[in-house]
C-alpha cells in the first residue's frame, strides 16, 4: 500500500479509470459481437444499424485512448469489408462522409482565390 499522498491519489485515480476503461471495452465487444452475429445471420437492415454502432463505440473508445486510432482505423475498414461482402449496404455515416467529401473538394474548387491585402505602412 502506498504511503505518499500522491501515490495514493494516483491508486484511486488509475481504480476509477480501470472502470471507465473496461466499461468502454465491454460496450465495443458487445457491439462487435452483435455485428458479426448479423452478419452470419443474414439480417441486413440489422447490418447498417449495428455497423453504425459498432464504429461509434469505436471511435469512442479510441477518443477515450482504450484503442489506438491506427487500430480503430483499421477495425472500422474490417467491419465495412464484412458489410459489404453479406451484401449489406454501407452505413449511413459512411455514405455521409463520403458526400462531404465530395461537397469540400467541388466548392473549394468554385471558390476564386482570394485578393491580398497591401501591407501596412510603417511610420
């Protein structure tokens, strides 16, 4: 047992952020599961729906730093890889993306370049 008072703090604090880590982890793999478990069910609507989930808990719990964002990136990739081959369409959010994308890279293109403003005189 820690006797300096810092080191306790830091024994409550790592025991709270157990919890909170483990309780994330425990969503994301309830969340996997139930999409795989679509998937070799055959419900497609269901697919979107818990695919959509399933990259929301992800990116929360790479936010939360449970996951690392090359990791979360590349199981997001896997889970739209699965979609796509049960022949489910891709989520929404995915869809979405897509378009804003496509809407930033036409509207930055109609944009005319901005005129410089002449530099102050110093006195």
């Amino acid at each position: 047992m820690p006797i300096i008072k810092s080191a306790k703090k830091r024994v409550r604090v790592s025991a709270k952020a157990a919890v909170r880590n483990s309780k994330t982890r425990r969503s994301l793999k309830g969340a996997l599961k139930a999409f795989h478990k679509a998937i070799t069910g055959g419900a497609k609507k269901e697919v979107r729906d818990l695919q959509s989930t399933a990259e929301s808990n992800l990116d929360k719990a790479a936010k939360k730093g449970v996951m690392h964002k090359n990791k979360v990136a590349r199981k997001k990739s896997q889970l739209a890889r699965a979609a796509k081959a049960a022949g489910a369409e891709a989520a929404p959010a995915a869809k979405k993306a897509v378009k804003t994308v496509a809407k930033k890279a036409t509207t930055a293109a109609k944009k005319p370049a901005a005129a410089k403003k002449p530099a102050a005189k110093k006195k």
